[in-house]
C-alpha cells in the first residue's frame, strides 16, 4: 500500500501538469490559425492566460526550498480519490535535523511519526466532498541513524475517498496547534477540473478554491 500511494502521487503530479501544458499549447495553435483581427484578440486573450498561468506556477510549483517552518502541501485528486502529500523539515516537527542522540529524542521523533501516521485528523475538507480516510504513508527522513546528518526533511501522504469529490472546494488543517513551529505550508491543489495554489498559515488555516 505504501509504494501504491508514492506511485499514485508521483503519477497524479505529472499527469496534472502535462494535462495543463498541453491545453496551453492546444490555445495558442488555434490562436495562431484564426483570421487576424481575431488574432489580435486571441493575442490579448492569451496574454491574460499567460499571466494567468505563470501566476499559477510561481505560487504552486516555485517551492522555496528548505527553510525552517516553510512545509509543502499538495492535494491532487484522481477520480474520487483525493491524496494530501506534505514535506517539511524536520526542525518544524521535533525541533531539530540531526540524528537523535539520547533516548529523549528517539521518544520525540518516534511520536511524532505516530501522530503523523493517523494525520488524517489534522486535515478537513468541505462537507459536500464526503471524504472517508483510506491509507497513510510517512517517510522517515534519511540520516536518522547518521551523526553527520542534516537538513532533514519528513514526507507524509494521506489518502481519502470522497463519494463526491466533484465538489471538493475547501481545504482546512489543525497542523499549525499540534506543531507550533510551522509557519507556513505553500499548497498547491491539482484538480481534474483544474489547478489552484496559495498559502495556509496559523492565521489562515483554510484554504478555498
């Protein structure tokens, strides 16, 4: 089931990005091959769905990197299942990127992975959706067992079937109470009915579409 949910979010990220690549092209052939005083409009019209685009991508797939208290959060739907994929440091979950070096930390990390492996709860969506929890992955970071480790990164995957997925506009997370040193999560959303990006902060903790 683990390796099912990575290949799903790999092939679910590639095929939502090919598919909005694609559809640009197919808009500025046919731009291309209309009478001019249409193409002068097509031109304009094409210009806002640039700026559009690039907007779009400069939010979603432009991540800054590994930074302290900056998460990454993707949502991507396939038919009626819905995946939520979050990688962050794990500075942002226990509080440091080195390898645990007393019993104390192993307890740290080992409970955070547990909280992380039932991190269906830390997650809602609007109600019309009606999405049911499926399956969980948590990646560990590597150089656990490293004392030269560093810049530690945790991934996690989350897996809904919502009756009604159709209808899912409305992302909410609770991840900001249980781990204060989250700052921010860059998410982006990739529907089959299009894609959308934006930030989810302690302040803002919710995010429609």
């Amino acid at each position: 089931m683990k390796t099912q949910i990575t290949a799903i979010a790999a092939l679910l990220f590639a095929a939502n990005v090919i598919a909005a690549d694609h559809s640009h092209e197919s808009h500025s052939s046919h731009a291309e091959s209309a009478h001019a005083n249409h193409q002068h409009d097509a031109h304009d019209h094409d210009h806002d769905h640039d700026h559009d685009h690039d907007h779009h991508d400069g939010e979603m797939l432009h991540f800054e990197g590994h930074t302290h208290g900056l998460g990454e959060l993707a949502l991507m739907q396939d038919q009626q299942q819905v995946m939520l994929s979050l990688t962050i440091p794990s500075e942002s979950l226990w509080g440091f990127e080195h390898a645990p070096q007393n019993d104390e930390q192993r307890a740290v990390i080992d409970r955070t992975l547990k909280q992380l492996t039932a991190g269906h709860r830390f997650f809602s969506f609007n109600a019309a959706a009606a999405c049911t929890p499926v399956s969980v992955e948590v990646l560990k970071p590597e150089g656990l067992n490293n004392p030269d480790a560093s810049h530690m990164d945790v991934t996690a995957n989350w897996l809904w079937q919502c009756q009604q997925a159709e209808q899912l506009q409305q992302l909410q997370t609770s991840l900001f109470k249980h781990y204060p040193r989250i700052e921010k999560l860059q998410t982006q959303v990739l529907l089959q009915s299009g894609s959308h990006g934006g930030e989810l902060t302690a302040k803002q903790p919710q995010l429609e579409w």
